[in-house]
C-alpha cells in the first residue's frame, strides 16, 4: 500500500449488495415473505441462490457495497475525500468482488481485502416490492477473515488515526477486532465499535465483553441497547437508555456511549454525564428508503471524529449524513458531493 494511508481504518463484513423490484409472484416462487430477511449457505444446495445469478439480469438492478462497516466506510468517504478511509474485510476471487473493488474505488475507499480462493465473496439481494424489501444473504467469504491479515498491512493500522468495527464481525474474528483495539488503546487512537444488531448482545456476549473494556466510543440503537440490557441482566428499573449506556461506559473516564433512536432524539453518555441531541427533521415525502440510516450515521460521525471535531459536531454530522442516505435507495450517498452544514 505504498504511498496511501487512510486516517480512519474501517473492519467488517463486505457484501455486494443487489437491489431490484420484483413481483410478489417472485417472492412466491422462493417462498418468501415480503419484509423477510434470511440467511443462506451456498453449500446447502438451497434453491435460494439462484436469486443471485437472476437478478444479475434485472432491468432495475443496481449494485451497492454492502455490509454495514462498508456503508460506513463509503459514508466517511463521502466527506473526507478519497484515499483518507481504509477498509478491511474478507471476499471471494470473483466478479462479485469485482465489482464490490470498483464501488468502493468510485466511493474513494481504498480496499484492503483478504482474497479467499475456495469461497465465494458474501451478497445480500434486496428484493423490493412496494414499501417491502425482502432481503436474502449469503455470508459467504466474509465470514473467513483472520488477523494475520492486518499483520500484512500492519504500516496501514500504524499510520491510521483511528478505528471503527462494525459488531457484526464479533461472529467472524473477535481476535482481529481485539488485535486492533490493543494498538488502539496502546496509542492513544479512538476505537469505535457499533452493536449492529440486537443479535450480538444476545448471541456474542462473550466477544463482546472481550472487546468493550477496549472501545472509546459505543455506538448503537434503542433495540440494541433493549438485547444488550436483557443479555446482562439488567434489572428493571435500569432499562432505559441512559442507564443501558452508564452499564457499558462502567467506571471508564474517557468511554461515550451513543444511542441513536430513529426520529427521537440521540443519547449519549459519559463519565460526563447524559446529554440528548434532536434528530435533523426531514419532511416525510422527502424520504426514500430508511435501509442503512444508522451505518450513515456512523459513516458522519466517525468522518468528524476523524477530522478532529468535537463530539457535539460528530452527533450532528452523523444525523446529516443519514438524512442524506435516506433520501436515496439503499444505504447509498448522493451523486454529487453536499458539503456539511452545521
């Protein structure tokens, strides 16, 4: 990587996401359900993979890269230029990564892969039909990254100012994510880690706590942070957000916590205390599809965190950029380049 160090190191699970209308006949034909999201494994014969190879034949289709760090990543891109934002994750030698490298060399992500040759590169087809999107993935390569692939890039994490790893890799490399959060906090660099979903607190506890004592900045949902209370047992009076977030800021002195909650107000907490913050309001004819606001979110905030701003800015450059994507389809930025006003 001679030449190109990206400030902000992005880890996680790339996808190249399909989006494309079909007809309930389609879903039908599959034996799906409108609002249906479900994995599957190309090893298991499942018919479903079909859908991949079709929908590469669709009038409509169009190609996003996917993932939610690599939303992130693309989001950060978007307002810190090109080259400044470095992603790492595992794909499949084939025209899928392909075209996953050339989405992110459009959205100025510099790519830093682990190529697998026996498997395939993950996807997510999108199928959207009305104000349903119907959503089928297949992991794939994603899921075989290994931490002796930030050992090959190591001048890349070394030059990085900081780090943001979508939770959704706690499933795949736990010992990646902590190899990067040591030099974090051995460096004094900020590592951000977002809960991604509501299955993580609930099925990767144990990573999770590995990872937390690590993490300067904790980014999440309200039903994320419902999972992360219920999967530690927090007790009835102690389940709101502010007290989820004072749980898992703990006796640290420089941890925040920040809960974003849709259209209510985002709250984050510190050793500081509590403060909320009003979401950007947005008329509701304007907005297209909500798929991928929070990774927008996380793509503006860590895009200010990166440029040195205070958290103050951060929350309100995470709420503009993810106004932004949900004024597009998919978890996609506009074509021309808006600049951030306060």
């Amino acid at each position: 990587m001679s030449g190109v160090s990206p400030q902000l190191v992005c880890l996680g699970n790339p996808l190249l996401d399909y989006q494309a209308t079909v007809s309930p006949e389609y879903l039908k034909k599959y034996g799906l359900k409108a609002d249906d999201a479900i994995l599957v494994d190309a090893k298991s014969g499942d018919p479903k993979m079909a859908i991949f190879e079709e929908m590469l034949g669709f009038d409509d289709v169009k190609f996003v890269a996917g993932g939610a760090a690599q939303n992130t990543a693309r989001g950060a891109a978007y307002v810190l230029g090109r080259n400044q934002v470095g992603y790492f994750g595992s794909v499949g030698e084939d025209k899928y990564s392909e075209r996953l490298l050339q989405e992110n060399n459009a959205a100025g992500v510099v790519s830093l892969y682990q190529f697998q040759k026996e498997i395939g590169t993950g996807k997510c087809a999108a199928m959207i039909n009305g104000h349903y999107r119907s959503m089928v993935t297949d992991l794939g390569a994603a899921n075989h990254f290994t931490p002796d692939h930030l050992d090959r890039h190591w001048d890349v994490v070394e030059k990085a100012k900081l780090f943001y790893v979508g939770g959704f890799h706690l499933t795949v490399s736990p010992e990646a994510i902590l190899k990067l959060s040591k030099h974090a906090q051995e460096t004094g660099k900020p590592f951000v880690l977002n809960l991604s979903a509501p299955f993580i607190p609930q099925f990767f506890k144990g990573p999770l706590e590995q990872v937390l004592p690590y993490t300067t900045y904790v980014i999440g949902n309200e039903s994320e942070a419902a999972s992360y209370a219920e999967s530690f047992g927090l007790p009835a009076d102690q389940r709101d957000l502010v007290s989820i977030a004072k749980h898992i800021v703990g006796d640290s002195k420089d941890r925040t916590v920040v809960f974003t909650q849709g259209l209510d107000p985002t709250v984050v907490y510190s050793a500081q205390g509590a403060k909320s913050y009003p979401v950007r309001p947005l008329e509701s004819s304007k907005i297209v599809d909500t798929n991928g606001a929070g990774d927008a979110f996380a793509g503006g905030f860590m895009a200010a965190l990166t440029q040195g701003k205070p958290l103050e800015t951060a929350i309100d450059m995470g709420q503009w950029l993810a106004a932004l994507s949900i004024q597009e389809v998919g978890p996609s930025y506009p074509k021309s380049k808006l600049e951030y006003q306060a």
